[in-house]
C-alpha cells in the first residue's frame, strides 16, 4: 500500500457539483418568476470561478465571494440588483439539495475505507457541504471534514494543510495524497503542503498550468490501481 491517508476535494470529485449548481440556479430564477437558460448559467459560472480563484488567492472573503459572484452576474446580464442577496440566499438553499454523486464514487469510497483514512478537504460552505455529503449517503465513508470555512484559511494555502495535519495527528507526508479537480487549489495545495497529488481530470481538460501533478485520472476507479 503506497498511502495511508487519501485527502478528497468535494466539489466535481466525489459530489457532481455541475448539476447540483445548474439544479440550484433555475429553481432560484424560476423562484423569481424568471426565465432560465444556457447562456444565464455560463455567465454565472464565469463569474463564480473568477471569484472562487480570488478567495483562494486570500483576496476576498467567503461572504464576499458569495454575493460578488451574483452581483457580477446581475450586472453582465443587465438584472436589477435590488434582489440580488434574495436570489444569492435562495439558491444556497437548493444547492443545499444537490445530492449528485460522481461516477463509482460509492464503490470506489467503500473500497478504499477499508484499507486507507480518508479526509475531506473543501473550499465550501460548511451547511451546503455538510448537508450534500449527508444527503447523498457519503458522509460515512470519512472521519473528518476540514472546510475553509472553519479552518480559517482556504485551499490551496500552506495553513490549511498544516491544520488539517494537526488535526489528523502524526502524518507521514509520503503517505499522503490529495485527490480533486482543481488545479488551482487541490493541486497547487498538495505541492504547497509537499504530499503527492491525483488530477481528477473525466473531461480531458488542458493542464494549463506549470503545474506537473503526480498523477492524472479520469475514472474514479483508478484510484484502487495508485493507492
């Protein structure tokens, strides 16, 4: 067994955020009375990375993400923002509900509990996550959950890693690896805290980084054949 402890990103890693996050816009603009759309979704999710990479950066705050990324989004598609904080709190509330697991994630999870220790580690809203891991039934295949939210600093920053290993207790950084879908937090943050890294890559997206990670996978089951 070449690792001992697994560290697991949430979001497009274990939980299909993607769906969760499109499920939890349109029920908040049908909500309001308000058509919905493809266009209305990417222009969200623009707005959301490009807010999300700046709170990884420590240039904003989680409350500010949280409102910028809508605030952002009223203005490119000309939507009054006299309701913006109502529709913002609204689809928190949906997306509370997104319970869409990953493909093989339950096996793959189940399979690996028995061998490894497994942690989360997540950028997240502490309610949306808690409430999505036990909604869909994963929440049992961990011990902990370290979220930026209660951590005090996000992914990919050297601080978050050294209090979730001081949580965790005597860690041999060797027999440690990180696995998610992003490059700007799980990956970076696995070569800031120094312990091997897995790209979970299912679209086959560009590594436009100069970032090199350990390994790249695209099918949860390859997990079993790394660890």
């Amino acid at each position: 067994m070449k690792y001992d402890i697994l560290l697991f990103d949430i979001d497009n890693t274990i939980l299909d955020f993607d769906k969760s996050e499109e499920q939890a816009l349109r029920l908040a603009f049908e909500d309001m009375g308000w058509g919905f759309s493809q266009e209305i979704l990417q222009t969200y999710r623009r707005n959301n990375i490009a807010q999300w990479q700046l709170f990884e950066l420590g240039k904003l705050s989680k409350d500010q993400v949280l409102l910028n990324r809508f605030v952002n989004t009223f203005t490119d598609l000309n939507i009054s923002l006299d309701r913006v904080q109502y529709v913002a709190d609204l689809y928190e509330e949906n997306l509370k509900q997104g319970f869409f697991v990953v493909p093989y994630a339950h096996e793959v999870l189940q399979q690996l509990q028995q061998s490894h220790r497994l942690y989360v580690v997540s950028n997240g809203v502490v309610a949306i996550q808690n409430s999505r891991m036990k909604g869909s039934g994963m929440e049992k295949y961990f011990i902990a959950r370290f979220v930026s939210e209660e951590v005090g600093y996000p992914k990919p920053q050297i601080q978050y890693f050294d209090y979730c290993f001081e949580h965790i207790g005597q860690v041999d950084k060797s027999k440690v690896l990180i696995v998610g879908d992003s490059l700007t937090s799980d990956m970076q943050g696995g070569f800031n805290a120094g312990i091997d890294t897995c790209w979970f890559n299912p679209k086959h997206l560009p590594n436009t980084s100069r970032l090199n990670p350990t390994y790249e996978i695209d099918d949860l089951r390859r997990l079993l054949d790394i660890v």
